[in-house]
C-alpha cells in the first residue's frame, strides 16, 4: 500500500481522490493548496503525489518544483491533475512531472488515479509524450483554460520587469517571485518559495519590512516605502500595498538602486571637487583685490557673510544664498582697475576720481562674465551699486529691473561700509546706519530686504567679525 497526498483547492475533488484511494488500503492525506502542501511535506514523506495544475497561492507548476528540490522527496512520484492537460504545456524535465491526468468524467478520473497508484507499485511511470488523459470535458475545463491563459498573460508581464516582485501572505510567506526578485534574493524559486520574507533580511532591517507588510495589511490600498534597505549587497527600496478589498496577500516591490547610488556618490564626490575648485579660485581673486586696498580687507569676506544672513532671513533657498554669498565674496574685484592711491584716499574724492570708482562694477562684470558660474554673479556684481529709485550707477536700473540677490548685496555692502573705519571718516554707530536706513528704504533700498537687515541687527543682534 502507498502513501499519497492530494493537493487540490476543490474540497470535492479531494473527498474523491481520497475515498477512491483509501478504499484500496491506500494511506491519504490532503491540501487545500499550494503553501499547506509544502507544510506538511516538511514532516510527511508521501510515495506519490496528486497535484492540481491551478491553485491559489503556490500553483502546480510551482508546487513540483518545491517538491524535487526537497531532498527526502526526489524519488516522489508526481501526477499533475489538469482540466485542460492538451492545452497546457508542461516542462516534464523542469518539474519533474511523471504523469498528468485529465480532470474530466469521473469515473475515467477514478480509473487513471487507480493506474498512476499501479504504475508507481510496478516502478514502471509513463513517458511524459504519453499522458494518460481522461474524455473531454466541458464548463470547468473551459473555465480553467481562461484562467490559465490570463495566469500566463500577467506572469509573461511580471517576467519582463525590471523591479522584484513578490506576493506574500499574512504571515508573511513569499507565494510568487518574479525573474527579477529572484536574482536580487539569489534564490532559486523552488527554495525561496513558501519561506518568510522577513527571514530574508539581517536583524538590522527585519523591523522596517515587518512594519512595511503590516501597513500593506491593514487594508490602504495607498502604496507605503520605507527608507534604503540592504539585502546581499543591493541596496533596495521597498513598497508593499494589499493585493484586493481584503488584504488576503500583499505585493512586495523590489528596486535595486544599488548602481544609481554608486552614481550618486561619484557625482557627489565629482561636485565636491568642483566647489572646492570653485572656491579656491573666489578665494585666490578676492585676496587679489584686497591686497591693492589695505583698508578695505576683509569686507568683501564680511559682505557675503551678511547678504548670505539677510537672505536666509527672507527664505531665499539654499542654492540662491550661495550664488549670493559667492557674489559677496568678489563684489569689489573691479577696483584692480582702480589706481591705489584713490582707494586710499584720506580725504573726499573729486568728481574724476569717483568717475573711477564708478567703473568698478563695469571692470569686475567684465572680468566675472568669461567664468559659468551656476549663478548670474557677473550680472550680480554689475548691479551691486544700482538703486531702486534708478539713481545707481552704472545702468540706473530701478526697481524689479535689478536683481534680487543685487539688491541684497547693494544693502549689505552699504552697511559694511558706514559701520566700518575709513581713511576719510571713523566708523558709524549702529543707531545711526539704523536711522539711514529707515529713512531711505523704498527709495534707494529695497524695502524687503531692508527689513531683513534691520531685523538681524535690531533684534538678532547680528554683528560683522
């Protein structure tokens, strides 16, 4: 007498396959599925194996797999039971198949189950290229052949996509991976079948899929993603989201951002050098300019300090406070073009000596202007002296038609200015820069940024190093 198990998700079938076995002394057990079956195979070592083609969870195809790759088990003998075993075509040398009977009339069924149970008391099973094949069949045989066509419809899809996927079950057992899921996990699909998902990751990262999964379950059909997770060398993003209404399985998307991470980290790295480079050479033409006047050293450095204070103050983002703060910093690069001894002027400049100091901005837009820079800081640097009444020099711009970050750095290289020491007058009290202010904001200075500069030096108590 044999020992069989009979999975199959019709509970008629099952009661069939089983009073017709037991009733020849046979021993039976049952599974109403794919996942049950691997569970009791882990303890039950059956002579052979009835196995329906088209289950929920871990199909036929799916199931024999499993089974040849279970060691105890290589010498099972598998039948596939199929309504539609002509249409269906079966890798017997994947699977491992010995037999496929046609689900169809029933005592033709009855009559092929006994001589698969024969074949295997006589060690003699068939040749795949000669199934025994029960009559035609119609409704269910019909039915089964649509569904399989779609199976293998969305299954040729999933095959072809570049992220892993995988379904799993509440209790978190894969049930289905696709090409790419399992290249990813470095699994075979009969070994990472029916095995926990959560099993897969190290201790560090069980608790974010667990969680991730558990979201999936609680019914949102809202997709969730959790933060960048390792698994064997790949970096992942992972998604879950429920299956149908009520969550029975969950979809697990894999994407392997490994390469696209290594990119950004070389593009990163590649940035880093730029800005450094970028820097240096900001660096190495401000000392150029203040080196030519003494007494003007450092401001250009404190300037971009408080443009870059009273731009944050306004909300600017990030990237415009750079491209101001870099402005700030060679702002004066025009005055190489101006005589020293002028610079260093103690007394008031007449009116041919201004006129070159005028022409600064026009000198450092034409040195800044050859330079791509992210930002417009050539343009910057030739507007930092225009004023929003149109009485600034060298354009008479007015109003919008100067540019914001010029705005901010024409207030910030005036106040520099009044509360620093000069070789024609000492330096300013704050109440007094605070006053000017106040009185010429809107005519000569942007009335925005004003008030965020009178802000950090009123209430902030900001002051230049």
């Amino acid at each position: 007498m044999s020992k069989v198990l009979a999975v199959d998700n019709d509970t008629f079938i099952l009661e069939f396959i089983k009073d017709i076995l037991t009733n020849e002394g046979h021993e039976v057990m049952t599974a109403e599925d794919g996942l049950s079956a691997v569970d009791i195979l882990a303890n039950y070592v059956p002579d052979i194996v009835f196995v329906d083609l088209v289950m929920p969870n871990i199909d036929g195809k799916r199931l024999c797999k499993i089974i040849r790759g279970m060691r105890k088990l290589e010498k099972v003998f598998l039948v596939i039971l199929s309504a539609t075993v002509l249409e269906e075509k079966i890798d017997a040398d994947a699977l491992g198949v010995d037999i496929c009977i046609a689900k169809g009339p029933l005592n033709e069924m009855a009559q092929n189950i006994l001589s698969a149970l024969n074949l295997i008391e006589a060690a003699a099973p068939p040749p795949l290229s000669s199934p025994l094949l029960g009559g035609e069949n119609s409704l269910p045989r019909a039915i089964t052949g649509e569904l399989i066509s779609f199976k293998r419809h969305f299954e040729a899809i999933f095959e072809k996509i570049y992220e892993g996927i995988l379904e799993v079950t509440k209790n978190r057992r894969i049930i289905y991976a696709n090409p790419a899921a399992l290249s990813i996990i470095g699994l075979q699909e009969e070994k990472l079948l029916a095995s926990s998902f959560t099993d897969l990751f190290s201790e560090d990262y069980r608790q974010t899929v667990t969680r991730l999964i558990e979201t999936a379950y609680k019914g949102s059909i809202r997709i969730t993603e959790d933060p960048l997770i390792s698994l064997n060398e790949h970096l992942l993003t992972v998604k879950a989201f429920p299956v149908d209404d009520d969550a029975s399985t969950a979809v697990i998307i894999l994407n392997d951002v490994t390469k696209q991470k290594e990119a950004e980290k070389t593009l990163s790295k590649s940035v880093k050098k730029l800005q450094k480079a970028l820097n240096g050479t900001i660096q190495a033409i401000t000392m150029i300019a203040e080196r030519r006047d003494p007494y003007t050293a450092g401001h250009q450095k404190r300037v971009a300090d408080f443009a870059q204070a009273i731009s944050r103050e306004m909300g600017l983002s990030e990237d415009q406070i750079e491209g101001i703060r870099l402005s700030g910093l060679v702002h004066d690069v025009g005055k190489m073009a101006v005589p020293a001894e002028i610079l260093s002027k103690p007394g008031i400049l007449d009116d041919e000596e201004f006129a070159l100091i005028k022409k600064h901005p026009r000198v450092g837009y034409d040195i800044l202007k050859g330079i791509e820079f992210p930002w417009p800081i050539a343009e910057i640097v030739l507007q930092h002296h225009e004023r929003m009444n149109g009485s600034g020099y060298p354009r008479g711009l007015s109003g919008e038609e100067i540019l914001i970050e010029a705005r901010i750095l024409c207030v910030s290289d005036v106040v520099e200015a009044m509360v620093s020491h000069r070789p024609y007058r000492p330096a300013l009290s704050l109440s007094k820069v605070l006053e000017k202010f106040n009185q010429e904001k809107g005519e000569l200075y942007d009335p925005e940024v004003v008030r965020a500069c009178l802000k950090l030096l009123e209430e902030k108590n900001y002051r230049f190093k």
